[in-house]
C-alpha cells in the first residue's frame, strides 16, 4: 500500500508465500473490490467458461454448486445462464448480480463442488479456509495465480501487488500438491492459475484439453444442451416478490 514495510516468509519445503500477521487488512478493504482489478470481467468470462466444461465431465451437472467468496455474485449469475443450478456466499461484499440465490455454509444443502475464484490469495489462514469449504462440497475448483521455480521476483511477478495488500497466502505448484495430499485429494490444474481438487483420480491429459476445448464453443453446446436459467430464474424471482409483497 506504499505505507508498510512488511515481511514474506516462505516455505522451505513447497515454497509457500505467506505474509507476516496482516495488521494493514481493514484498511486495505475498505472497498472489498479493489479498484486495480480492471481484469474482473474478463476472468468471470473466462472462469466460467472452464467451470462449464469441468462441471459437465467431472460432476452431476444437474446437481447443487456454491460460489465461495462470490463478490458481485457475477460468476453465479453467468453459471446460472449457462444452466447450472448455482448459488453465492460472500460475508465481506454486496450480492448484485446474484440476489434471490444465496447460501448458507451448510453441509445440508448438498453441493456437489464448491468454486472460489481469486480468493486463495487473500485468505490469512487457507487451511481453515479449505475446511470450511470441504465442509460442504467433496470437490473444490479455484483460481490463483501460482509460481514455480524458487522464489518469484518482485519485479517480474506483479501477484505480490504491493499497492493494494490483499495478497497475503502466495503459492507455489508444490504448495497445492501439499493440500491436495493432507486433503486425499487430486489436484488438476493448468499450472497457472486454474486448478480443481477431486476426490477421485481423473486423467491430467483429459483435463488439459478440456481447458482448451473451453474456449473452443464447448460451453455454449453444453448450455444448448441442458437449458438456460436465465428466463426460469426471472420467473421465480417474480413469483417469490408477489408472494412477499
């Protein structure tokens, strides 16, 4: 933030990033959206184009999702549209996108994969994070930005983003391996910052072209197939305002 002088320890094992005791965080999220991120749109388009392809081969699509750390509730609205029956939880932004499809952390519900997109970077303790999402769903699909090969530059890596101070938890392909394993979990990933962990064993070969077949048409075939929610949604939302009314 251009104010703190602060210290990185690091992993010597698997090369995880973490801050010191982030003392500057309230001050630092005092707008939860950080002005900076002119990459929002983009990366839900993105995100959600990949989610589409993964939840289509990998799980019941025709099953319950929940959208940890959901922000504007944007991607829930956009995995809505493509017929995927999504909800949003975030206790630290306003809902906009995604009003009448909140959730509750609860194993209840029954979701079957969780999604958390830029948040591991910000959590202060990921594991207590990973926890309460394994609470509720088996599977969790995330993005992050990673690194390999030692510790990154300053100068090169622009992830640390200083000038905001949201990202304090950085990580290395090792240090996801490490969750995946103390999980039992199988981690995919495009060793960038797509990445899905799984309860079963599934073919890294298949998963990369399915990445790619995502940006190929791929998500708007399996929306023609399944049936958008975005009319149905309207409907009930509708019906649930005159009910209230």
């Amino acid at each position: 933030m251009e104010k703190y002088d602060i210290v990185y320890f690091q992993c010597e094992s698997c090369q995880f990033i973490q801050t010191e005791d982030p003392h500057w965080l309230e001050e630092a999220y005092r707008q939860s959206l950080n002005i900076e991120d002119t990459g929002i749109i983009k990366r839900n388009i993105l995100c959600a184009k990949r989610t589409t392809v993964v939840l289509y081969s990998y799980f019941n699509h025709q099953g319950c999702f929940l959208d940890y750390g959901g922000g504007t509730g944007l991607f829930v609205r956009m995995m809505r549209d493509a017929g995927y029956n999504f909800y949003w939880n975030d206790p630290f932004t306003t809902n906009i996108f995604a009003r009448g499809y909140e959730s509750e952390l609860s194993p209840s519900q029954g979701f079957d994969a969780v999604t958390s997109f830029e948040c591991f970077e910000h959590f202060v303790d990921p594991h207590t994070e990973i926890i309460k999402m394994l609470s509720v769903a088996p599977a969790i699909i995330f993005s992050t930005e990673i690194f390999s090969g030692g510790t990154p530059s300053p100068e090169t890596w622009q992830y640390y983003y200083f000038s905001h101070g949201q990202h304090v938890s950085l990580y290395s392909y090792q240090s996801l391996q490490v969750i995946a394993q103390r999980y039992h979990l199988q981690l995919l990933t495009n060793k960038k910052s797509f990445h899905v962990l799984l309860p079963e064993k599934k073919s890294s070969v298949v998963f990369q072209t399915l990445l790619k077949a995502s940006l190929l048409g791929l998500p708007s075939f399996i929306t023609a197939l399944q049936g958008t929610k975005t009319k149905l949604d309207s409907e009930a939302l509708k019906q649930e305002k005159k009910a209230r009314e």
